[in-house]
C-alpha cells in the first residue's frame, strides 16, 4: 500500500493548459477551434507541422544549462547502452531486470493511458532539485487540495532511504494494521522508481517474486495433473 495521493489523478487535464505564476495557477480551456487547428496541422505536409519554427538544438542547450546551474548533469542525451545517473544506493532498473526471476512480458506493459499533468507531475518533481523551480511548485500546490497534498507527500519522501522493506516480515500474520511507516517507505520507493509498480516489487524481491521458490520442483509435481496452459501461467 502507498500514499494514493501520488497516484495519476483520474480527472482528465488534456484540454487545460496550466500557466505558472509566482503564486497562482491561470487556466485556460482549450476550445473546440483550438483543437481543430492542431489536428489540421498536425495532419499538414511536413512542411506546415506545429513544430516548424522550433530549434530542437537551442532547447536542448537550454535544458541541459539549466541542469547544470541545478547540479545535475548536463547531458540531455545518453549515448545507446550509457545507464542514467540515479541514486548510487538502488540499483537501476536494468540491473533489478537483470537479478530478479520475474521477468518483463511482452505481451503486457505498464504504462499510464494519457501523458497529462496528473500522470507526469510527481516524475517531474522526484528530483532534487527538480525540474520546476520553487515558483511552480508553489502554483501547482494552488491547483487544488488534491494537488497540494501530493506535492507535500513527494516533496517529504523523495529523500527517505527505503531500503528496509527488502527485510523479511516476521509478524505480518499477526498484525491487526498496516504500518503507516511502511506506507512511507513504500511511497518513496515508487516515487523513486517514476510509479512503476513493477520496479518496486523487483527492488523489495523475495517472497514478492516467489525468489525462493523450487519452480522445477513445482512443476515437476503439477504437471501430470494440470494442463500445458495451467502449467504456463505457474511457471
């Protein structure tokens, strides 16, 4: 169980464009035109696409100053195969693929179904510093009450050293409540893992990924009684 206040927020922001100010968040409905002009240009020849006028180089240069006056990289771009800088104490999701017996399915994918502020909000602040500046944060906590107590949850539990719900859970038979603490950890793993739940359970392994089960002896035994499909699925 985590915070769900960090969790994508079910309420579309598809058509509002958020603008940030020093205190204040200013909205603006998107209308029926605006959105007809973007799909008319967007289905335009190459040469009238939205992104004409856009020096795809002068942004890049932008970002990667505006990491480096934060103190992060200033690569905006890795070469294939070069890992991302993260956090030295957990290992990356490469490496938690790697290690772990539960592995990726190609046919199922985790994945959020539409990119909107809600589905990217805690990502972009998961960093420290992050990628918004003080005034946007602060904007953003004035969206709403929902937005406000996200924003606090992610800015007190970015930092917290999770590392202790990989320790086995002697008494969890006999607990009468969820530890709220283990919420906490649980919630800074997935805001460091960018809310992929998957990750997570690689990171925490163990009886959480069946490390310690014998599956050749496990379908040694089921197999004269189970289907080919059945027997799949346990593997």
């Amino acid at each position: 169980m985590i915070h769900d206040n960090i969790l994508p927020s079910p309420k579309s922001h598809d058509a509002t464009v958020f603008k940030c100010k020093k205190n204040l968040v200013e909205t603006k409905q998107a209308t029926a035109s605006d959105i007809k002009k973007l799909e008319e240009e967007a289905k335009s020849p190459s040469g009238n696409k939205i992104t004409r006028g856009i020096d795809k180089n002068q942004i890049l240069e932008g970002y990667s100053n505006a990491c480096l006056a934060r103190g992060m990289s200033q690569d905006a771009t890795q070469p294939i195969g070069k890992p991302t800088n993260c956090n030295a104490n957990y290992p990356t999701n490469s490496k938690l693929v790697r290690r772990c017996r539960m592995k990726p399915s190609l046919q199922h994918q985790y994945r959020v179904s539409n990119l909107n502020l809600g589905n990217v909000i805690v990502i972009l602040m998961k960093s420290d510093p992050s990628f918004l500046s003080r005034e946007c944060i602060n904007s953003i906590r004035a969206v709403n009450k929902l937005y406000n107590e996200m924003v606090n949850d992610v800015m007190r539990l970015r930092k917290v050293d999770f590392t202790s719900l990989t320790q086995p859970r002697l008494d969890y038979a006999s607990q009468l409540s969820i530890s709220k603490h283990r919420i906490n950890l649980a919630t800074a793993g997935m805001i460091h893992y960018l809310l992929h739940p998957g990750m997570l359970v690689r990171f925490m392994n163990g009886e959480y990924t069946g490390e310690n089960r014998d599956v050749e002896k496990v379908m040694k035994a089921i197999t004269p009684y189970v289907s080919d499909n059945d027997a799949k699925h346990v593997k």
